[in-house]
C-alpha cells in the first residue's frame, strides 16, 4: 500500500515554530498552489493545502523560508475522525510532511 502526495507551490506566510506540550517542535505552513487549468472565465484559481511540519523539517523551514517562498513537499496523508455534539461524525485529512525542497535558493 501506498499513501505519498507531491506538491510545489509557494508559502503563504512565513512559517512559525510551535511546540506541543510535550515540547516537541512543529509548524503548520500553508502552501499556495495553481491550478492547471482556467477556470470559467479564463483565469486560474488556486487552491490553499494546510501542511504540518515535524521536528527538524520544521526547524528548517522555520530558518529558511519566507513568504512566497517556493517549495515542493513530499508526505502522507494521515486521517482522524471527530465526533460532534450533536453526534454527527466528521473525518479529517491532514498533510503530514517527510521531506521538504527549497526550490528558489539560490
């Protein structure tokens, strides 16, 4: 079995470190990606992919990158489900990244 996604696009903000209470480091980044198509009236969109970062790959975001900055991240996709109030069931996707790539170092 197989659970890998790829994507390269641009950081929305710069990335901030954050600990859990366990102190172990993480960062969640958003990554800005285009589609590859237009839309209806011949513009692209683009879609906005939440990304959690662990431990040294997120230390060296955190170090590296800054606002549109350019990146391709490889990783899994990893599930939870939540269980509402009202007893109404919701699942949840979350990107989970292993490896990281600065695309516009110089």
């Amino acid at each position: 079995m197989l659970n890998q996604f790829v994507i390269v696009g641009c950081l929305k903000e710069k990335p901030e470190l954050k600990e859990t209470a366990n102190k172990i480091k993480y960062a969640n980044i958003t990554m800005i990606v285009k589609r590859n198509f237009k839309n209806t009236i011949g513009e692209y969109e683009y879609d906005e992919i939440v990304c959690t970062l662990w431990r040294g790959i997120a230390e060296n975001c955190i170090d590296i990158c800054e606002e549109n900055s350019l990146i391709a991240i490889k990783g899994r996709i990893q599930t939870s489900t939540y269980v509402s109030e009202e007893n109404k069931t919701y699942l949840n996707y979350e990107f989970i990244a292993e490896k990281v790539s600065f695309l516009n170092e110089a």
